[in-house]
C-alpha cells in the first residue's frame, strides 16, 4: 500500500522533531514522537532495550552531560511494508560538545495514532567502521 | 490553515539552498531566502540584530575566513501557526576547515512572495549545552 | 516543466539511501541509485572520472578503510530544468572514526528509469574554504 505524500512529510518531521526535543531538554514533550509503549533498542551499544517512553526520557536525563549537545537527523527513507508496517531509516549524527561526532543508524518503525504519527519501535547502531565493516570478499 | 504539500517542499529547499549559496560565496543571491528586511536575530552571539539583507550580506563578508567551511541544514519542520504567520526550525551544522563542528538552531518565520517562499525573520541560537542545559529537577 | 511532489520526494530519498547503502557496505545494491553507465565526476579530487556503476563500487572497495564511517546527507534542492534534465544539489558530511567531519557538494542529475529514478552523472567538489573561497572584492 503506497503511503500519502503528506504521511511520508509527517513522517519525516516526525523523526526531525525528536532532535529539536531532545537538544531542547524538552522531555516533557516526547510523547509528540515516541508511543508510549515504544521499544528503544540498544543492544548494539550492549545494553538492554528501553521499554516504554518513561524508561526513554529517564535514561536521557540519566546521561545528562554525556548527551551530544546536538542531534541532526539526515537520510530519511520512509518504506510502508506489504505487512503494513511502516519503517524509516535515518542517520543521526550526534556533536559532542568538543566539536567532535558520532554517527548512528535509525531503524525506527512508525504507527499512525490518533494525534499522529509515533514512533513504537527504534533500533540504534553505531558506525564504527567504513563500509560497515564490509570488504570486497565479504 | 494547513501549507499545502507544495509549499511546506518549497519552504524546506528554501533553507536548504541557504547552505548552497552562503558556502559557494554567492551571497548576491542571498535574495533568493531572505526577504529585503528581513531581521536576523544573533542575540544569543552577544550582537545586535541584523537588520536587512544588506547587513546579512555585510555580516558574512566581515566575518570571512572565520564562516564555516560548509553549512548544512537538518531537523526542518514547518508549522503554519493559528495566527498565519508560518515558522520553520531546522538544525545548522557548520563545518570548520579543522574538521570539528557547531550546532545551532534556526527558528525561522518564512513569508510567501511574488517570487516564492522567503525568510523575514530568523533567530540563530548556539547549542551550548547536552538537553539545552536541563536536568530532571529543571 | 514542474516536477510532480511525489518525484520530488523520491528523489530526495534516492540521494538519501546513497548514504544507507554505502555505510551498510551494500555495495551490490548500488543499481537502486546509479544508473549502470553512470559518471562519476571527481575531477576535483584530482583523478578521472569514474565511469559506470561498477567502476563506482570498485573505487569504494579500494578505498577500503579510508573511507568514512558515515555518509550524511543534507540541503537537498530539486531544479527541473527548461532542458527537461532534473538537476540536484545536496551536501555530504562524511563522518571519520575520529569523530572529525569533512563536507563535500554534489551536483547530480538524475533520469526516471523503468526502475525509478536513478542518478545519471554526479560531480563531487570538497569544501575547502569558507565562503566558497570568495572575498568581498570578487
């Protein structure tokens, strides 16, 4: 099923707001972006999946200082699935307050709600290595 | 009153191309996203507003070697407000020729014109801080 | 002739999933964004063209492990053209395992193929210096 321009446009703001929030210290206001029963996966950073969008600003707050000071969200790719799910792809990149970054990948899955589009799955990766790792041989 | 598909496209390429012409040198083009009068807020910088694109253009020229290398522009979303007015905040990633990167916010109200979408007033915040400087007890 | 909302978007997102394909080290997906007889113009790095999609993909293997850890892209502009070409300028950030960024533009053109749209020739140019190098006097 092909998704409506102005979904596709909704759904790109959707994952740009959650940067906006996020560098706002804006918590308050995640459940503009994430369902309240979102999954946030990190197993790629060897920690277990946050449940819940409580367990998500909790952790944001227990990072504190840690936090980038800014997350730029590029690269969105929006797909609706014959399963009917929708999945977006994006690329975050995170400025430390050094100047330095950090680059991840974005698999989120997205439901239509009734105040909108949510965000109720992600599943975060960094990029560690070029190519993803991946030589010619591979 | 909801932007029609069309235009919240236009208004999104509209900062983009911001980028293009700042960091090609075209600032003659400058017309081309911000109205004449347009007033740029640097208040967060410790400056005075820049009032008109004139001194937008000047202010660029002035600041020369030390612009950022590359300008781009994430995180858009355009609101059509209650009151008619249209605002965009995006995110700004400036390069330096070091490698190392600013963040800052845009919050900008964009205008339609004869000649297209333009940007009539635009305040630029420094993201200082991890979660805008808040802490759980803020 | 204006170009269709829902051309406009695919081809933000094909210029998008360049970035996703690369960094995944998906090199034999690369058909999805480059059309096979591509050209790829890096005249500005000093070497030839590289023409054709699998001259592409070879480039990127050789380059191994000096290539970035992330490709981010961003200011995305469509321009249809009085020649009937479509025409695309977007900025690159390509993110170091040093947490250092380097930025680079891309003029692209892109054709509608049986497949989608594809990129046809694009030309890559570093940013080297601010302002594009201009001076007040130019």
């Amino acid at each position: 099923m092909a998704l409506a321009l102005e979904d596709r446009l909704a759904i790109t703001e959707l994952v740009s707001l959650h940067g906006h929030l996020v560098d706002d210290g804006s918590l308050g206001r995640l459940a503009e972006v994430f369902t309240s029963d979102v999954v946030y996966d990190l197993t790629d950073f060897g920690q277990e999946p946050l449940n819940g969008l409580l367990a998500v600003r909790e952790a944001a707050w227990a990072l504190g200082a840690a936090n980038p000071v800014a997350h730029h969200v590029t690269n969105v790719v929006v797909t609706a699935s014959p399963d009917g799910l929708v999945r977006v792809r994006s690329k975050g990149l995170g400025i430390r307050a050094d100047g330095t970054c950090g680059s991840v990948s974005y698999e989120d899955t997205v439901v239509r709600t009734a105040e909108g589009w949510r965000i109720s799955h992600r599943k975060v990766s960094v990029r560690r290595a070029p190519l993803g790792g991946m030589t010619r041989s591979d």
